[in-house]
C-alpha cells in the first residue's frame, strides 16, 4: 500500500497552502489531530470512535498531556466506520 509521505523541506507550497499548514499545526488556529490520530495511535479496529472520544475529553479536561492544546474547550469528532454506511458525529466541551 503507498501511503503519503511526510513533506519534507524542500517540498513546494502555494502560500494557501502554507498557511493551511500552519492554522492545522498543533498550536495553530484550528489543530486537527494533535495526538497524531490513528496514524499516530495505531487503529483500534471496532474502537475508533471511542479512542476518539477519550482523546476529546482529554483536550477538554486538559489532560492531554504531550499532545495537549493549550486553552482547548471544545473538540469535534467525526468517525466514518465500516464501509461509510455508519457515521457518527460529536461535540465534546466541559459542562
């Protein structure tokens, strides 16, 4: 299976491109998978949506730890399962 490379240095982007980069960074505007998802956690076949949901109530109670996003208060998660006939689609924030 070919899967994506990460860029490296001397790749070449459009400044939009870029700047998507950074805003999905981590620390940027608006962080997409700060734990590395499941590239980064591995797949826990049938227990996606669950990992998910721990990750979410992590970030929110600020109990990432290393992954942590700093003043998280909401964190969306959506979970496309099987063969895409099942998907499910959370809102997690403290009460």
């Amino acid at each position: 299976m070919n899967r994506p490379r990460p860029p490296s240095s001397n790749d070449q982007r459009t400044p939009g491109q870029q700047q998507l980069r950074q805003q999905r960074a981590p620390d940027g505007k608006l962080p997409i998978n700060p734990s590395g998802g499941l590239i980064g956690l591995g797949h826990p076949v049938g227990a996606t949506g669950v990992r998910m949901m721990l990750d979410a109530h992590a970030q929110v109670t600020g109990q990432a730890g290393a992954c942590q996003v700093e003043g998280a208060r909401r964190a969306g998660i959506l979970n496309i399962g099987g063969s895409t006939t099942t998907i499910a689609s959370f809102v997690v924030s403290q009460a």
